[in-house]
C-alpha cells in the first residue's frame, strides 16, 4: 500500500473517531484537567491508536473500510461490559472495600461473569474480523494493541519523568 492510500485511510478514520471521542470522554474529569482538555488528550490517544494499527497491519483502503466500523463496536460493547469492573475495582478509590466474606464472594462471581462477558465477547468478534482478515492478521491484531499499550505507557513513563526534572529544575 503507498503512503498517499495509508495517509488518505488514516485521516478518514481519524475523523470518523474524533466525532465520536467527546461522547467517550465525558467521564470524570482528572485532576488539574478541564473537561475539554480530557476530551482532547482522549481524541489524540484514539488516532494514534488507529494509525498504529492501520500501519502495522498493512490495511488495504478496502480492508480498513469493513475493519474499522467492526473493531470501533468490539471496542464499545467491550467498554461498556468493562465499566463496572473499573467501577468497583477503581485503585483511585479512597475507601478500602470491607466486606463481609459473603458480600466479597458475590462481588467476586459478579467480575467473574463480567470476565466471562469480556471474553466472549473477544470470540465473537474474532468471528467478525475473520470476515475480514485472516487469522493470522488477527492474531497479529492482538499483538499490535498490546504493543500499542506498551507504547502509550512508556510516553505516560517518559512524560512524568521529564516532568519530575523540570519540578526539580524549578526549585
């Protein structure tokens, strides 16, 4: 695929998932951040993503036409089945969870199920990208997230260092 189709997919897609963004990041917002700059931040982490995926599986314009719309409904169903995982195991949380042991274990078959939730839903929509890629493509899919999280993790590492040294330098 040349640059200009990888550069005219990517854009398009950008988009398409900038328009949607600012439902997504109507959250709490962080410390420090007003809710327009999360919406933002959030925006730019969701091209990125899309063009780290486009790039390293070598979408086709067709490909990356019939991927897109299924990858973006796997990732709302499973944000969705997700939230009340976050919700009950949030580590910002200031209040430890003293539970009975008869509440902790319903708490623990209710994330159990939402697991389970999360995890069918992954095969169902292997299903749907086989419509579309092959299974190898997929599975190197699932290896490009992971790297896209190692990635985005190690800016979040690099940013709050740099930070760290500019905070000592003011001093």
């Amino acid at each position: 695929m040349n640059l200009l189709s990888k550069a005219i997919i990517l854009v398009a897609v950008a988009i398409v998932m900038i328009g949607t963004s600012p439902l997504m990041a109507q959250d709490r917002p962080e410390k420090g951040m007003k809710p327009g700059d999360r919406a933002e931040r959030f925006a730019q982490m969701k091209s990125m993503k899309i063009a780290f995926i486009t790039e390293h599986l070598e979408l086709t314009p067709e490909e990356a036409e019939k991927f897109w719309p299924i990858y973006n409904e796997y990732e709302k169903k499973r944000d969705e089945a997700a939230k009340g995982i976050f919700e009950r195991f949030n580590p910002d949380k200031e209040e430890p969870l003293e539970l009975s042991d008869e509440d902790a274990d319903k708490l623990i078959q209710q994330r159990f199920a939402e697991e389970q939730t999360l995890f069918d839903l992954k095969k169902e929509y292997y299903i749907k990208y086989k419509e579309v890629l092959t299974a190898s493509r997929i599975l190197k899919l699932y290896e490009t997230e992971n790297r896209f999280k190692r990635h985005l993790l190690e800016r979040v590492r690099e940013g709050s260092h740099s930070k760290s040294r500019s905070d000592m330098q003011d001093r």
